[in-house]
C-alpha cells in the first residue's frame, strides 16, 4: 500500500504530465536556443534559471516530484518494471547538456545578446501544443520515453537522455559546497534488516541497501522522492535537511 506521501507525489507528478501539452515548451532546450537567436529569453530560459536555483537546496527533487517526463516513466514502470542499467551510460546526458550548453552561448552572441524577455515565446497565449504540427514533436519525445523505458528499463530517458538533470547534479553538487541546508536522505544503518525493500522501491535502480551499508547516501542519479524511506519496514530511512556533502548517515 502506498504511503500518504506517495498518493500524494504520485498525484503531482501525474498531473504534470496531464498538463504537458500546455507545458511542453516551457521545459524545451530549442526554444532557448531559438529565442536566443532573436535576443529573447524565453520561458523556458527562465524555467531553467528556477530549477537552478531551487536545486541547490531539493537537487534532483523536481525530476521525482514534478517533472512531466518522469510522470510518464512513472506510468510506463508499470509495463516495464526491469532496472535500468545505469553506470557508465549515464554519462551521456551530460554529453548530451555540454553539447546544448555551447549551442545556447552561441546562440545568444549570434543574437546580439538577450535584449528582451518573453515567457510565452513561441507559444499561443502560454499554451505549447496549439498548432497542429507542434505535436509531431510532442510524440516524438513521448516516442523516445516510452522506447527507452520499455527497452532500457524503468526511467532510462532520465538516466540517460534528461537535457534538465545534468543542471540539478550540479545544483546539489554546489549546495554541499557551500553547505546549503539541502533535501537529502539520512539513515541509521544499524536498523537494517537487509530486506532490500529499499531497492525495489527505488524507480532509479540505485543500490540503496548498499548505500546505506556504505555509509553515503549520495548519489547523481537520486531524485529524493523517498520512495525507499516508506518503503522501509525498519524506518531505517529518511528524507531531511542536511548541510554535509556526501555523507548523509545519521546514528541510533
């Protein structure tokens, strides 16, 4: 049975993805580049500055509570509930964001810099999805999702394609730093049962169990949604507010 908290991020997440056709462009890496070009920083350009500051204190909370893409990996979990593979692969997104981050600088000198902002650019009124031919590309994303989930497991587009990750790693990568009072995982392993329902609660794959036996809690791909913590029979798990980097382990 699911938890209070889980009914209740379930129904968040779920519900950003009702609304991503509205949303679809707000969360773009070309409309950045496209209203750079022009001199305008888009909405989604100030989308992307909020998840960057909002970062240093919850890290990769909006991809487990509030990305429209993860609620529908969320979905998709459900036919295809196989591990994703992780390590190495999980390089490539940030490839990938590198490679975007030189396009939007060279946009924005291509365009004289950005002279305006406009949140609703390239969109009709807010609403993303408007023009018909705006949905080939919706669908096109929605493709790349749903095959990677159901052929690399259970939230591959966030290990391994998600352009918004790399930024809320470095996010929470700076907040410890400068020992930002941040969301973070803490545990007592001592309570421990080595049930592993941790691990199988965890949508990410990550190795929980071992984590905790490792004494560090910190891990890129964790989204700090806490399925583990109500998962765990034990409450050897918790989701806090911690300042330290990389060790997040509390005592009996």
């Amino acid at each position: 049975m699911l938890s209070r908290r889980q009914r209740i991020r379930r129904g968040v997440i779920i519900g950003s993805l009702l609304l991503s056709p509205i949303t679809f462009y707000h969360f773009s890496p070309y409309v950045i580049i496209a209203g750079a070009l022009v001199g305008v920083a888009t909405g989604s350009m100030l989308l992307f500055a909020l998840q960057f500051l909002s970062g240093l204190l919850l890290g990769r909370a909006f991809c487990g509570w509030a990305c429209p893409a993860g609620g529908l990996a969320e979905c998709l979990a459900f036919a295809q509930p196989k591990p994703a593979g992780g390590g190495r692969a999980n390089r490539i997104k940030h490839g990938l964001w590198a490679l975007w981050l030189i396009a939007v600088a060279v946009a924005i000198v291509a365009g004289g810099g950005l002279q305006a902002i406009d949140p609703l650019f390239m969109t009709n009124h807010g609403i993303s999805l408007a023009a018909p031919e705006a949905y080939v590309v919706y669908y096109l994303v929605i493709g790349l999702i749903v095959a990677l989930s159901l052929l690399a497991g259970r939230r591959a587009f966030c290990h391994y394609v998600c352009w918004m990750a790399p930024l809320m790693i470095l996010d929470t990568r700076l907040g410890q730093a400068l020992r930002l009072p941040r969301l973070c995982l803490q545990a007592t392993p001592t309570r421990c049962i080595d049930c592993l329902q941790c691990n199988s609660a965890c949508s990410m794959s990550l190795d929980v169990h071992g984590m905790v036996h490792d004494n560090n809690l910190q891990n890129d791909e964790c989204i700090l949604y806490g399925a583990c913590a109500d998962a765990c029979p034990q409450g050897v798990l918790r989701l806090a507010l911690c300042r330290l980097p990389g060790l997040t382990v509390g005592a009996d």
